[in-house]
C-alpha cells in the first residue's frame, strides 16, 4: 500500500513537471512568435483604416464636407504570461488515507497602445494642399508606371496643354492635344527612350528629362510629337522640369500638378450617390461623363443602405455605405497609386535618383 502512495506521488510529480515545462515552453515562444503574427495583423488593420479613411474623405468631398485625416502614429502591443503551480501531498501509515492535489493556473494579459494624430495645421498643408512634386511623378514613371496613367491623374495641365476635370470647382473638357501627348509619352517610356536625372548647380538641384537619340523611327515621331506640343526648341537635347504654372523657357517642361484634395476631388466623380441626396441638395450633382477621355481613371465608388459582404473598402456617411467591390481592379489599382502619392505629399520626399554635380565656371 506504501508503495502504491509514492508511485502515485511520483506519478504526480511528473505531471507537474510536464504541465511546468509546457508552460516555460510557450512563456519562451511567446515574444518570437508574436512578431509574425503582430506584423501581418496590425499591418492589414492599418490598411484596412487608410483605405476606408481614403474612401470616406472622397465621399465627403462630393457632399462638400471637407476631409479629415487621422494618422496612426505608433503602434505598441505588449503581453504578460503569469503562471502558478501548486502541489500538495499528505502521507500517513498503511491505515491513513493520502491525499494529494495539483493546481495550474495562468494568466494571459495582452495591452496593445496605438496612438493617433490628427492632421492638422502645417502638416496639413504639406499633405492635402500642396501640389504633388513634379520630380516625384516622373520618378513614379521611371520606375515603370505608366505614364498616361500617371499623368492623367496627377496633373492639370502641361505647357499649357490641360487634361480633362470631373471636380465641379474646376469642372472642364481636355485639350485635343492632351492624349495625344500623354500617349506619346507612355510609348516612348515603353521603348525605353525617356530619361530623368538630378543635376546640382551651385546650390540648387534642378531635374532635367532627356530623350535617347538611337530610337526606332516610330519613336522618334513620337518624340518630335511631344517636342511640337509643348512647343519645346527643335535643337534642345534635355528640358527642364519645373512646377510652373505656365512655360518660361524654350527647353521647360512646366507640370501643373494636382494636391492630394484635388485628385480626391477628381476621384469624388465616382460616387454613386443616391438620387435622394442631389434632389435635397446635400450632394452636389456631376455633368455627364460625355467628355470623359477613355480610360480616365475614375474610382466607381457604389452605394446602398447596407455594408455589401465582399467590399475592398468600405464606409458609411449620412446614413448609407459607400465602397469599392473588390472586384473592380481599376479602381483599386487607384488606391495603390493613392497610398504612394500620400506618403510623398505628407513627407515631402521625393524618390531619390543619382544627382551630379556640375561645378560652375
């Protein structure tokens, strides 16, 4: 019988071993383990929150509500693992009774702090108001982007050769020779016959687009387009890139860019908003797209009184939801772009390229 009670006490001291270890097991693989899963989890949330802030900040404008912006400045999530084991154990003679008693407990605990910050004042100009830099939208097309689309939606106008606008504020219809140009642009990228650097003379970088000289026939026809239509001097071998709002030299490009609310705004075009709202005047109405180039792009932001099951993004605004079908790669190949314009309108970076320095006579 005495033998019986410490077989079972061994026996017993073994499990609260085993329950010991597994618990110090998952106490060592918690910190690592949760780095895979915290940075896929909060990143897709984070995601998630842009695209829907995004989407609501262009249903607003149709409503002639201006866009907020909330940005998530940090993220910290930490865990606590706290465990307590008791054993109990009481022997006696033959004739006594033994007891025995196994207890685990454990305490999970996670506290995630995620800060946000409003964005407001300065910070607000730089990131909605201020118009993208040109540099960054041709550095966007060297990259491989392409460059109908690129400037379709990023810019007004070019050596005074403007492009179509859906925003009531500067609602008009594009200039013939507009995509023609922009088409252009997009084969001669294509052949690989566009370039873009960044010299520094004195003290200032200036940012200069070239062409290359050994071109197919067809390109170079393409090249002497572009050339004519923005009226650039027939012996000029590079132009320089300025945000002028009108050509002042005979080798400049001047790039009339948008601001991050004015390609909103353009984007705000798409909204379906429901008759009922543009009868009471709380939405403003859109012409009809008679004059919209093909192939504009245009978000096609739907509508309806509930949340569709497989949206891209949505959000709700005077009552209705608003989204994006998940389907629709047009426009989310938009919110792609969006995600990159932003960053660079916020931090005022532009996409770095190899500068050389011409050192002045």
């Amino acid at each position: 019988m005495r033998g019986t009670t410490f077989e079972r006490i061994r026996g017993t001291g073994r499990a609260l071993r085993f329950f010991a270890v597994a618990l110090l097991a998952g106490c060592q693989s918690l910190g690592p383990g949760s780095i895979e899963r915290d940075r896929l989890d909060y990143g897709e949330a984070i995601a998630a929150a842009w695209r829907q802030q995004t989407l609501l900040n262009i249903v607003k404008l149709r409503y002639f509500d201006a866009p907020v912006f909330l940005d998530v400045s940090s993220v910290i999530s930490s865990y606590t693992l706290q465990s307590e084991v008791n054993l109990g154990a009481q022997v006696g003679d033959v004739s006594a009774q033994s007891n025995r008693s196994l207890g685990i407990t454990g305490t999970y605990t996670d506290r995630p702090t995620v800060s946000y910050t409003p964005v407001t004042g300065e910070k607000y100009i730089a990131k909605v108001l201020r118009p993208i830099p040109p540099q960054a939208i041709f550095a966007m097309i060297q990259a491989g982007h392409p460059a109908d689309y690129i400037l379709s939606l990023t810019v007004r106008g070019i050596n005074d050769v403007y492009n179509y606008s859906a925003s009531p504020a500067r609602s008009r219809r594009e200039d013939p020779a507009f995509a023609e140009l922009i088409e252009a642009i997009r084969r001669v990228q294509q052949a690989g016959a566009l370039g873009m650097r960044v010299e520094k003379r004195d003290k200032e970088e200036v940012t200069l687009i070239f062409f290359r000289e050994k071109v197919d026939p067809e390109i170079a026809k393409d090249i002497q387009l572009i050339k004519d239509t923005l009226q650039i001097a027939p012996g000029a071998t590079e132009m320089l890139l300025t945000n002028d709002p009108v050509r002042r030299r005979k080798n400049e490009i001047a790039l009339l860019t948008r601001s991050m609310w004015e390609v909103l705004a353009e984007l705000s075009a798409g909204v379906e908003v429901p008759d009922q709202d543009v009868v009471e005047g709380r939405a403003v109405a859109i012409a009809a797209a008679a004059g919209r180039p093909r192939g504009f792009p245009i978000a096609h932001i739907h509508s309806g009184a509930e949340r569709p099951p497989d949206a891209y993004a949505a959000a709700k605004y005077g009552g209705h939801w608003f989204w994006i079908d998940n389907r629709d790669l047009g426009s989310k190949r938009i919110f792609a772009f969006l995600t990159v314009f932003s960053a660079i309108a916020e931090t005022g970076a532009v996409p770095q390229l190899p500068i050389i320095t011409i050192p002045a006579s």
